[in-house]
C-alpha cells in the first residue's frame, strides 16, 4: 500500500467514525435536543451521493467508507425523533452498568 492508499484509508476511517461519540452521547445523556437536524439531514444527503457516486466509479472505498457514514447519519436522525421513553429503552441496553 503506498502513502496515498494509506492517507486515503486513514481519513476514511476518521471521518466515518467521527459521529460515533456523538451517537454514544446522545444515547448516554438520552437527550438530542442539541443536534441539528438541518445538518444531519444535509450530511446524510452527502454520504448518500458519495454512494451513489462510488457505485458509478466503482469505487468500493468510498462505497463503504460513506454506506457506514450514512447509517450513522441516519442513527442520529432517528435517535433525534424517537420517544423519550425509547430513548431511555436504548440507553439501558447500550449503557446497562450506568444505569445499576
């Protein structure tokens, strides 16, 4: 793997996983009054056209790199408009020794 390769798979790598602690957040502090859902909304529409514009160029990386993206976008969205009283069902199976 060159350097290119390698820059490239790093900075896939960081930017899918940038919204995982903001998902873990929210789950864990059951609250998303603080998320903006214009700009999830927008991020989502963006890994979605990154999608579809790997699958032209059969461009796997992007492909799953933006696919993983994406669902965590979407995780965000929900958790964002789901009942209190689901979000507190997630946060004990998610954080169960916290809530003991």
């Amino acid at each position: 793997m060159d350097y290119i390769s390698i820059i490239g798979t790093v900075a896939a790598v960081l930017t899918t996983a940038a919204n995982i602690p903001q998902t873990y957040k929210m789950i864990k502090t059951k609250s998303t009054k603080d998320i903006s859902t214009v700009t999830y909304s927008m991020l989502l529409l963006g890994f979605i056209l990154w999608v579809v514009y790997g699958i032209f160029q059969q461009d796997y990386p992007v492909i799953i790199a933006n696919g993983i993206s994406a669902l965590i976008s979407t995780s965000i969205l929900s958790l964002k408009f789901i009942p209190a009283k689901m979000l507190d069902k997630i946060n004990e199976k998610v954080t169960p020794d916290e809530n003991a």
